[in-house]
C-alpha cells in the first residue's frame, strides 16, 4: 500500500491534515526508531461516532435514492432537510455497494431524533347544522287557494240541499201548481198564457201573495195525456194483432207443411200404341199452396206389359208460382203400354218445406 494514500479508503492523502477529507480517517504519527529511520504517518481506523466529532471541517459527501430517483451529494447535515429514510439506499465514496441508511454508523444519528409528542388540537365546535329556512310566502298561497275551494263546494253544497227541501215543501203546500216533464215536453205553453200575481197589499208592491197556472193550459196538459195514451194504446192493438196474424199462419204452415201432398200434384197423360210404344206423353204439375214452389223433381216409369220398368226419365220443374199449373212433354218410348209417375223432389223456402224421396 502506498504511503500517499488513505488505507480505509485508498483515496490520495493530503500531508497537510491529519484526516483524510474522504472518509474521515485519522492519520497517526509513527514515531521513528533508533536506527535513526524517518518518522512514517500511520492510520488506525476507528469508528464513525469517535471521529465525526473531529471532522467538523472536512466531510462526506453521500449519495441516496428514495425509491424514485437519486439525489446527492450531501453532507450530513444537508441530509437532516433532505428526509432521508432509514430504508433508502446510501452511498458514499469508498463504498463497494449501495446500503440501507441505517445500517451505516455515521448515519445513525439522522435516525436518533427525539419525536415531538402529538400536542392534541383543541376540539372545535360541532358542525353548523343546516337550519331550515321558513318557506316564502307564496308557497303559502296553494293552502290558501285550497281552503276557498273546500268552502266554495260546501257552500254550493250547503245552498243546493236548502234549495231542494224548498222545491219539496213549495210542492208539497201547492201540488196544482207543478207540472210534469212529459207535459212540457209534448204540449207548450200559449205564447198568450200569462201568471197572475196578486199583491196582499198595493201600497207594498212586489209581494207576491200566489201563483197559478191558466186553466187553458191544464185542459192543453189533459189533452196532451190522453193523446198521448190513446196513442200507446193503439200501438199495443197493433202489436196484437200482428202477433195473432203471425200465430195464424204459423198454424197455417203447419199444416200445409204436413199435408203438402194434397196441393202438390203431377199428372201424365199419353198415347198408347197397339203395336207397343208411349207417345204424346205430357205432365201436368199443379201447385195449390198459397206459397211459392222453387223446385219439383218428376220422375216417369215406363211399364212393360209384363209390369216390368222399361226405363225410367226424369223431368224438372222450377218456380212454380203459387196457385199455379205448369207441364211438360215427356220423352217418347218405343216400349211400355203404360205410365207411371212419382214425386222425388219438392222444394219451398217460402213454406220451409224442403223434401226429397
């Protein structure tokens, strides 16, 4: 090792101080042998808290990180406003690696301070409470407003009931003088129908002592009333009778409907060959209802002399009027010495008769 050098921290020593301005080491004399050997200047480390009082004059100077970025360099009293934290990293020269604050000796003291004790606040006075205000006057108004309409219905209330039991008790003391609604509405009054007042007094006009009606109008009321009811006395006549005119020809129907055959009828008439062979054969079709005949179905067998069917043929009638006839020829056969025939259809939506063999 150099003897111009610190040994603590190997930086260059300055001949005129006795510490190393690096690190603050104290340099001692050695003191020279009898071989008569210059005097050599020795170094003995010793700890931070026995030489930092005699380093007044030359310091360290310290870097840190706060966790966020590095700061530095400081001396030790620069780091007391600097906030250093025992957990942030230091270093200083002559330090191989970055180390926590307080494991350093000559930075414990940052850490030693006497804590102020917490001087309690007075108490302050209790939060000023929300005082509500008084509502303005116009809010007021709305009550107000309701209050006159509550006593504006109970008023008008009030006045119909004692306007009823009036009406009641003038009827009641003078009935001729009402009149009905159905009167009014059917007979009107003479445009010349006057109501005589008569005062109990001249000398206090407008008492009126009574009131009547003319006798024209209550004849006009009368005769109103039983027109009205002759009326209504001829509709229920009316209805009567349309009712007994229906029944009767319900009752008529019925029977037409179960003896229909007896006024539906068709006939043939023909000529006969020697030789064998119907000509001339025409149908008459007779409809003696009182009703309309929509549709009649004829059918015509022609008979063999044995009895046999030759053939058969089928003739149609339509809107057969009522109290009518209506025919038709029949097709010619060159066989059969006979005719007969048979009804197959029979409609009437007049009569409601609908029948079919």
């Amino acid at each position: 090792m150099k003897e111009n050098t610190c040994p603590n921290c190997h930086a260059e020593k300055h001949e005129s101080t006795s510490f190393c301005i690096h690190c603050g080491y104290k340099f001692e004399e050695i003191k020279p042998e009898e071989n008569g050997e210059d005097s050599k200047l020795t170094c003995e480390i010793e700890s931070t808290e026995k030489t930092s009082p005699q380093i007044s004059e030359v310091t360290k100077k310290y870097f840190f990180h706060n966790g966020q970025q590095q700061l530095g360099p400081f001396t030790i009293e620069e780091l007391l406003t600097q906030k250093l934290a025992k957990d942030n990293l230091v270093w200083c020269e002559g330090m191989e690696n970055w180390k926590p604050a307080a494991e350093m000796d000559e930075l414990k003291s940052l850490f030693m301070v006497a804590t102020t004790p917490v001087i309690k606040t007075v108490s302050t006075p209790p939060p000023i409470v929300n005082i509500k205000k008084p509502a303005p006057a116009e809010e007021k108004k709305p009550k107000k407003k309701m209050l006159i309409i509550i006593l504006a219905v109970v008023l008008g209330s009030t006045l119909l009931v004692a306007s009823g039991i009036f009406v009641i008790y003038k009827f009641k003391k003078n009935p001729d003088s009402a009149i009905t609604k159905d009167s009014i509405v059917q007979i009107a009054p003479p445009a010349d129908s006057s109501v005589k007042v008569a005062t109990e007094n001249n000398n206090i006009p407008g008492k009126v002592q009574n009131t009547t009606l003319p006798q024209n109008v209550n004849k006009t009321v009368a005769q109103g009333n039983k027109q009205q009811n002759t009326t209504q006395q001829q509709t229920k006549q009316q209805e009567a009778i349309e009712q007994q005119a229906k029944q009767k020809e319900d009752a008529q129907k019925a029977k037409y409907l179960k003896n229909w055959r007896n006024y539906v009828v068709a006939n043939v008439n023909y000529n006969f060959n020697n030789l064998g062979g119907i000509t001339n054969a025409k149908v008459t079709l007779t409809n003696n209802l009182p009703y309309k005949v929509d549709e009649v179905m004829v059918w015509l067998n022609y008979i063999l002399a044995n009895g046999g069917t030759w053939k058969s043929e089928k003739l149609t009638f339509t809107n057969i009027s009522a109290n009518s006839v209506k025919t038709q020829m029949a097709p010619v056969s060159e066989r059969g010495t006979s005719v007969k025939i048979r009804l197959s259809k029979v409609n009437s939506n007049a009569l409601g008769l609908y029948f079919a063999d």
